[in-house]
C-alpha cells in the first residue's frame, strides 16, 4: 500500500518593502518601452541589493494594482514610479489622475514612506503656470489619504530630464544635454560627471505629513 503523500508546506508570502510601478503613455515606441523596463530592472536590482530591501517589479499597472491588493503586504515603505517622457506626456502637468487611481491601492499601506517619480521633469515647474507635478501629487493624495494611518509621505521628483545609469541609480541631466548610455563603467562614469546636476539639489522632495492620524494633511501645497 503506497504511504501517504506529506502535505506540501506552504511558505509565507513575502512581504514587500519596495514597489516599482512601470508607466508608459500611449504613443510611446517600442524602443522606448524596452528601454524603460530595462531601467526599472536595474532600479530593482539596487534595491534588492540594500539590506532589508525586498522589491517587487511591476512591469505595468494592473501588475502593480495586483501587487498592492494583496492583504499579507502591510510592509511597503516606497512606491517607485518609473515613466519615460516629460510631465506634459505623462500627466499632462496634472498629477490628480494619477492620484485618484493610486489612493485606492495605498489605503492600507500604513508604512509607506516615499513615493520616488524617475520621470523628466516631474519636480520642474511648468514654463508658464509654475506647477510642479510631484507636489501636485503630494497635494491631490493628501485628502484621499486622509483615512489611512499614514503619517508622513514624501514625493520626489527630478527638477530637470531624468537618466538612470546602469547601477539603477537616478540623475538629472543639465540643461540641453540629452541621455547616452556608455559600454563600460569608466565611460558611463565620466558621462555622469560631466553631464547632471548635483544629485542633491535636482530631486526635489514635497512631504505631507501630520502628527496625529485623525488630523488633515499639512504640506507644501
């Protein structure tokens, strides 16, 4: 008589700290497209690479609306949003769209910390209104989230045209220049000297935050 089967144990989902969120824009190439989940494989792969870092790569949004809809992740500390194209092509110099569709799937994410946008221009103002996308972001989550025991979150954004190098690490171009990638490290390495600002200066932040979750928002809006 054959012995019974053990029964599979099931191991526990893992717990995410990091997401990243691909976006593309309807006319956008296919080289392009290729382009940017090449990018963001490269994000997650620095990420993963940083103790107590677990990442979850979603190469577009119903993967990423999949990933947060998932009840055992209550960890998620950083949303990285990863998008070719200026903010007129990805938001249209509105982030409230964007804002209306992500606020349902962070709810329950009680320790997100940080959203990061790795898009051109996302945190520039706009030549004639002076609208900032990342803060418009910041600004339209703050009521939605208002329900959430979220107590501080930070957008970021790039102050000029974004370029992620091969170690998934973000810059921000000068003015005029356009993005080349290089074969070797040491060429790459000279590119990203001569060509982007200081990172510290060219990635805004906006915060909203508050000391008591039953209080609004305060923020740079």
């Amino acid at each position: 008589m054959p012995k019974p089967k053990k029964p599979e144990e099931k191991t526990a989902p893992t717990e995410i700290t990091d997401a990243i969120l691909v976006l593309d824009y309807d006319s956008e190439t296919a080289d392009s497209k290729a382009r940017i989940q090449e990018e963001a494989g490269q994000i997650a792969k620095k990420v993963a690479g940083k103790a107590g870092r677990t990442v979850r790569l979603c190469k577009g949004a119903d993967e990423f609306a999949a990933a947060m809809s998932d009840p055992s992740n209550k960890t998620l500390k950083k949303i990285h949003v990863v998008a070719h194209g200026n903010q007129a092509q990805v938001g249209n110099y509105n982030a409230g769209p964007l804002a209306d569709w992500l606020a349902p799937l962070i709810t329950n994410k009680n320790n997100l910390e940080k959203i990061t946008l790795h898009s051109c221009r996302s945190a520039a103002a706009h030549p004639t209104s002076g609208e900032i996308f990342a803060n418009q972001l910041a600004a339209a989550l703050a009521p939605k989230l208002q329900k959430t025991q979220i107590k501080k979150l930070t957008v970021r954004g790039a102050d000029g045209d974004s370029f992620t190098d091969s170690d998934g690490h973000n810059w921000v171009l000068n003015e005029g220049v356009k993005p080349e990638y290089r074969d070797t490290k040491s060429a790459e390495a000279d590119f990203i000297k001569n060509n982007t600002v200081d990172r510290a200066s060219a990635r805004p932040k906006f915060t909203i935050s508050r000391g008591d979750p039953s209080k609004p928002f305060k923020g740079p809006f």
